[in-house]
C-alpha cells in the first residue's frame, strides 16, 4: 500500500483518513492538523520523512504561481526544513491542471443555469488556475486578493490589476508570517462575515473553503459556490445559506472533499514519484498531472441542494 500524508497547520477538527484504490494502487489517505504549531508540523514532517511516499502541504502554500512563473512563499519553507528523501507538494499541480476545468463543468452540468457570468474569486493567487478558467470563459470577475487575504475592502476588477498587485506585494507577502493572510489553527473556526456587497453580486463564488466559511453572507440563496476541502458541516453551512450548488474540485471521499495538496500527494504516491517536486522548474511534471487526472479520471464533482 501507499502512503501519502497531508500535514496542515489548520484546524485538527477536520483530519480524515481513507483508502482509496488510485491508478492501480491502494493509496492510504491521511490529513494531520496541527491547530497552527508550525513547529510541531516540521517535526511530523520529519519524523514521517521516508517512511511515506509522499506529503501534501496543508494550510499553507509553498509558493505562488501565475501561469509558468514561480514564487517562493520564504516564510512557510520552514515548515519542510526537515523533509531530505519524501517528495513535497502543495496543491499546485492541481491548481493549474483539474481545476481549470471548472468552468467547462458549470456549462456542461448546470444546463444554462449561470445565466449571469459574475464571478468572484476569493485569492487569484492561490488559485491562477480557477482564475484564468473564469476570465477565458468571459466572466466579468472580482478578485478579493486584497479583500479576503490582507482585510482591505478593495476588490480588483481585472487580470492586470491581479498581475500589478502581485508585481507590487509578493515580495513583502513571500516574507511576512503566513497567518497573517491565510486564517490558520483556532481562527479557521471563526466566522466573521463581510464583503456583502461583492458575495451578493457574484453569481458563482470561488475560493478556498476557509475563506469563503469565513467571510460570506449568512444568506447567499442560488448561488454556485466552487471550492474544496469540505467537510459534511460545511455542506451543512452551504445549504442552509441557500447555495444551489456546490461544485468541489476534488473528489468526495467518504463524506468530504480533501484539498489540492493532499489528491495531488496521492497522486505522486501512487506513480511512485521518487525525485522532488520543483514547481519553479517543473520541467514534464504539469504534463505528468495533466495524463494522471485523465487516467483516474478526475473532474470536479457537482453537488446540488
């Protein structure tokens, strides 16, 4: 059997373990949290280091991607300073493959239902993959880099204003404490609605699963909300907001959703990757993703309440 671990500095309230059979192999499942102790996080990295075939990096990122250029995140690298012989992802493999897809699933699946394309996407730069699937299907987008990331009521209305706020904060956001801009252990469970205005004008709202928890309306009736990492109370959450569908960008495994980082370390196990993953020099690895989703076949999965 494989083995590959998801160990998230979020909340342990939401760790999950299955077994699921993957291109041919048994691959056991494991998220660990570790309720924002990114210490604690680097010591289980290194004390599973070798003894599984791959991790996925929770509740953090290793860096940012927009389209084929790489960031380094310098202040979550820590977390893996252990990490010598297992290969190391975080969910962008993912990211730019099987989730620009979503948009070819809204038109495929909800029949005509978006008639309205407005869509608002909680982090373009956690999520260039899901941004750039909206802009090239023609939606007129929000992007709440600025909103949901660093709490400023300033939504950006285009790609270039994405790629100049990027040019101009990366460099400082690289460095600065990762919970500062991504709500980690104790804080993933507090609610703390806003941005009304920009929710209510959406009609499909994307993002991570946390932010979205966090921020949005109490009542947000007959949207389509696409994220991940959802729990059976989440789902719970997003029907009792009157949400019309929930479109998860990873498959539902035995009641909930896991995120990128730890489908995409499955994947890696159960191809029996060895070398490290480089996303700044990825070389035929996107390619790599691109044949394993098809293989399984992966596709973003369409819940209706």
């Amino acid at each position: 059997m494989k083995r590959a671990v998801s160990i998230s500095i979020g909340s342990s309230a939401r760790d999950k373990k299955v077994e699921i059979n993957l291109l041919g192999e048994t691959v056991s499942l494991e998220r660990i949290g570790t309720d924002g102790d990114m210490e604690k996080a680097a010591r289980l990295y290194g004390d599973l280091d070798g003894k599984v075939d791959a991790f996925g990096v929770g509740g953090a990122v290793l860096g940012i991607m927009i389209e084929d250029k790489w960031s380094t995140m310098h202040s979550v690298q820590s977390l893996i300073k252990y990490v010598k012989t297992t290969p190391v992802v975080d969910g962008t493999g993912l990211k730019m493959t099987l989730e620009k897809q979503v948009t070819k699933v809204i038109d495929e699946e909800l029949h005509g239902y978006v008639k309205e394309k407005r869509a608002l996407v909680a982090v373009a730069l956690d999520r260039w993959g899901t941004a750039s699937a909206f802009l090239d299907a023609g939606y007129e987008c929000i992007f709440g880099d600025l909103m949901f990331a660093m709490g400023m009521s300033i939504p950006l209305r285009s790609e270039r204003a994405v790629r100049n706020m990027a040019a101009a904060l990366l460099p400082v956001m690289s460095r600065a404490p990762f919970s500062w801009i991504y709500p980690t252990g104790e804080k993933q469970n507090q609610r703390e609605p806003k941005f009304q205005k920009e929710f209510n004008w959406a009609t499909v709202v994307a993002g991570d699963c946390h932010y979205l928890w966090r921020y949005m309306p109490e009542q947000l009736p007959g949207r389509v909300i696409v994220t991940n990492t959802t729990t059976p109370a989440d789902k719970e959450f997003f029907k009792n907001a009157g949400i019309k569908y929930l479109i998860t960008t990873t498959p539902v495994l035995d009641g909930r959703s896991f995120g990128t980082n730890m489908m995409e370390a499955a994947i890696v196990a159960a191809l029996g990757r060895k070398q490290a993953v480089d996303y700044a020099q990825p070389d035929d690895y996107f390619a790599d993703m691109e044949a394993a989703i098809k293989a399984v076949p992966f596709r973003p999965q369409v819940q209706a309440f």
